[in-house]
C-alpha cells in the first residue's frame, strides 16, 4: 500500500506551522544532533518490541530510506522471548532491503533509550489476561464491548495500567536522551498523550493509521485514486472526522451518500455509514470501534447488533489469532528464510525523514489542541494536519467544527481529563465519573453499578505499590463513596471460562460477514 500524506493545501500548512516554531520550548528534540544536517547516524530506541509485527514493520519502513540503512535499532522489551523474535525478524528485513543496521536487545530501558534520537513507544501493559479482565468483570454487569482499547471502561482501564510504566519512560528519557523525540503507537492514544504530555516536556506525538487507511478504503468504494484527493481530516483519535474530500475540485460527499444505504443494508461499514448519514460527515476509525463509542447502537438490543452488524468482543477473537501468529513467526525466525517486506502505511519513518533531513511533510498527529481546533479545549488531545520538519513537530490550525461532531467527542474527551486527574492525583472518585461520562455505560448500567463494576476492576488489576498495575487511586480522600465492598481478583482459568462461556451463549450470531478495516 502507498503511503499517504495529507494532501492539504501544503503551502498554507507551511506556513501556519511556521508560525508557531518561534514558541517552541528550550530543550525540545530540535536540538539533538541527527538534525544536524548530512548526519544521518541516528538511533532509534522501540520500547515494546516484543510487538514482532509492528517493531518489524517499523524499522523496515525506515531501512527503506538510503540515508537510514545504516541507523541503530535498540529493542527492548521485558519478555525476553518475545524480544529474542522480535530482533531475529528485523535482521531478517535488513538483509532483504540490502541495509546494514546496528540491532541492539535489551530489557534495560534506560540502556535502550541511552543516547537515542527517537524514541517509538508500543506497549500493551498486562496483556492478554489483563484485557480478559476489561471484558469480562464488565459483561457481569451486562456491559460488552467490541474493542474496548479507546474509551469507556476497558479504554481507561488500559490507560490507567499503562501510566505507571509511561510515566517512567519520559522520566528516564528527560534524564538519558531529553532531546529525542517520542512516537507514541500504543493505545488508548488520547489517554496515553495525557500522561506524557502532563508530565515530561519530551516532544511527543500520538500516531494512529485511521485517518490514511480509511481514506484508502473509502476511494475503493467509489474507484478514486487516493493520491489525487485533497482533504483534511480533524477531531480526537478514533473520532476524527473528515471536513472536506475533493477529486480533482469536486466535493466526493456526495457519492459517499449515494452508496451509503447500499453499504448498511449489506453490512458494510454499516455503523459508520449511519454516522455519516446522521451526522454529515465520515468518522475515520471503524465501524467495530464506533459502535462502542455512543449510545447508538450497542444498547438496544439484539436485532440492532445484528442490524448493524456489531462485531461483540471483536478484541478478544483477534488477540486469539495475535498468539496464533506469533508462535508462527518464532519458528521461522529461527529458520535462513529471507522475509519478504513491503513498506506500510505508518507515518513514524516519514516524521524521523523529515526531522532529519528537513524535508517538510505533514501528516496527522495526536498532541494538546493549543486552539488547533478552536471549539475543542485547548488542553484536549486534537488529531489534526501535523506539519514535520526539522524543527519538529507542529499543528495547523483547523478551525471550529460542527457542533453535533464536537457533540459526540466531549464525552471522551470528558473521560480523557478525569483519567489523568485519576492517575496523577490518586483520585477513586474521577475513574468512576470517567465512566459515567462513557455514552455506551451510562446508557446500559446504573450509576451504583458502574461504581461496583470500577471497584472490581481496580481490585482485580491492583495498585502497583502491591505488585499489580494501576497507579495508587486511594492517595487522595474524597466526599465520593465507594462501593464499600470487597472483590477477589479473578484468575486467568476464571476469566478464560467466562469468555468462552460468553462465545458459546451466541455473541457470534451477530457477526456475519463482518468486514474489519485491519
């Protein structure tokens, strides 16, 4: 697939980002030497990397540049299985590009990001089993999700057991490599924005492929090419919406509404065709993810999952298939195959291009609004056009958008700010109303069930100071009760037991001809 830029009037963003270079903090990655010019030594630190796939992906997108072939990879990661893999296929994809890099394993942070000019962060804290548990102590309260990684109860659960573990990198890179630039993949991405964003001045942008993969899929419905569309796409990860799509000077919404019926009555992106036909323009992130983000859809019943063809517990099918492929790749990481490779569609390689060798590009990143989008907070995380250069990185300003689209973010953006007043302040009381402010919860349980429901999932993944994961949220008294009762965590044969429960009940009976975007 080619990879996409923005294809936004770039002088004019140009411009606009050149406009606020001259505000840019003392000490941002502006001055780290890789952007001295003709210096293309860098080293670039993946934390997380036992993510095989995406550490895999990543470092071959940069190999594919001749200025890079000769860069420093450092993996590290805390399975050391996992790692061993991980490296093994990236060597495997320097030989097929004909590159030459320096590979570094470790499970040593600090040594991993010594001296490193970028920084890719792409870790899922708890794995498989602490997902298990954002899905199933949910489902006894007659709450399910499809995806359950960006908002809601499983969003900030996942961003509260990744806290701990992301406030520790920026520190350690504040203190080892102050200037190097972070690349944030993991998700929940606003909620992970917050926590680097509150508290390191590290230069960081949040990067997602919604907004290039659905303009890909998009066109193929209605046989465009993507290279000769001209848009822009603005709002918060996952819910970012596309404000103009023009093909050659003509406007390309209209036809989108054309098919839009044909695609709801087969099934097809049905939940965002809905959206758009509601709401008047199309949500970037999919159909699965979108169900679970309003009270639309998910509520009301059966034959409104099915209508729309609602992928319940998409996630858990889909980590299944991830362990699947990853004994597959063990075993032929050890093999003399070579590993065919073919660029992706991620934005991280053209950022560290442009950072390095001052070519202008502009994509779209996940950092602080700042007025970017004038009718969102400006402490809010916006996913807007992104101008890169060798200054950094720096939004364009949109504008204000529709009310009814600003309408169906607040709620998360809502849940974003109790979410790091919650982990930062230790405060109980501010997960709770996170989730009272979650359109899908608020709309399925009571308030004392969602406070009962949060109970159990901060008993079942544990503070870090007692061995589990989540920041302490009892630091700080508040007028705000608790449950008052007393939970044991579940074990991973429990959890498991549940899942399979819920499969053999009949969730799947919603998920004919389900179509996915990847």
């Amino acid at each position: 697939m080619a990879v996409l830029l923005a294809h936004i009037d770039f002088k004019e963003g140009i411009e606009r980002g050149a406009a606020k270079l001259k505000h840019n903090e003392p000490g941002t990655a502006k001055e780290c030497p890789c952007r001295q010019q003709g210096n293309f030594m860098i080293k670039v630190a993946m934390i997380g990397a036992g993510s095989v796939v995406f550490s895999k992906n990543l470092t071959g997108d940069l190999l594919s540049f001749p200025e890079f072939k000769d860069a420093t990879f450092s993996y590290m990661d805390i399975d050391e299985d996992r790692l061993a893999v991980g490296a093994a296929l990236c060597e495997k994809v320097g030989k097929t590009l004909g590159a030459s890099p320096t590979i570094e394993a470790t499970t040593d942070r600090r040594k991993a990001l010594e001296g490193a000019d970028f920084v890719i962060n792409m870790v899922q804290i708890g794995g498989f089993d602490s997902t298990l548990v954002d899905f199933e102590i949910p489902r006894k309260y007659g709450l399910n999700f499809t995806i359950a990684d960006t908002t809601g109860p499983g969003g900030l659960f996942r961003a509260l057991r990744t806290y701990p573990m992301l406030k520790g990198l920026v520190t350690d890179m504040m203190a080892v490599c102050p200037n190097a630039v972070l690349l944030n993949y993991s998700n929940p991405m606003s909620m992970n924005m917050q926590t680097i964003t509150r508290n390191s001045n590290i230069q960081g942008v949040g990067l997602c492929h919604s907004v290039q993969g659905t303009l890909n899929e998009l066109m193929r419905y209605i046989s465009v090419d993507p290279d000769e569309v001209t848009f822009t796409c603005a709002g918060i990860n996952h819910m970012a919406f596309y404000q103009k799509l023009e093909h050659k000077g003509q406007d390309l919404y209209p036809r989108l509404f054309d098919i839009a019926d044909e695609r709801i009555a087969t099934n097809n992106n049905a939940v965002r065709f809905e959206l758009m036909k509601r709401l008047g323009y199309y949500v970037t992130e999919s159909s699965e993810h979108n169900a679970e983000y309003s009270s639309f859809f998910m509520p009301h019943g059966k034959d409104m999952i099915q209508q729309f063809n609602v992928p319940i517990d998409e996630y858990l099918r889909r980590c299944d298939g991830i362990v699947d492929e990853f004994d597959r790749l063990k075993a032929f990481a050890k093999t003399d195959e070579p590993m065919a490779f073919h660029k992706s569609h991620e934005y991280g390689s053209i950022i560290i291009d442009s950072i390095v060798n001052g070519k202008p590009s502009v994509v779209y990143g996940n950092m602080p609004n700042k007025g970017a989008i004038s009718n969102l907070p400006d402490d809010a995380i916006a996913e807007v056009p992104t101008l890169v250069d060798r200054a950094g990185l720096q939004f364009t300003t949109v504008g204000a958008l529709a009310p009814q689209l600003i309408g169906y973010m607040m709620p998360h953006v809502i849940q974003h700010e109790l979410f790091i007043r919650a982990a930062m302040e230790g405060r109980r009381d501010h997960v709770y109303q996170a989730c009272f402010n979650d359109p899908l919860t608020a709309a399925t349980m009571r308030m004392d069930a969602i406070v009962e429901m949060c109970d159990e999932l901060i008993a079942a993944h544990g503070f870090e100071k007692d061995g589990g994961y989540l920041p302490d949220l009892d630091k700080t008294p508040t007028r705000v009760p608790s449950s008052g009762k007393t939970f044991a965590p579940p074990t991973a044969k429990e959890l498991r037991a549940s899942w399979d429960a819920a499969q053999t009940e009949g969730h799947e009976d919603a998920l004919t001809e389900w179509k996915v975007l990847g």
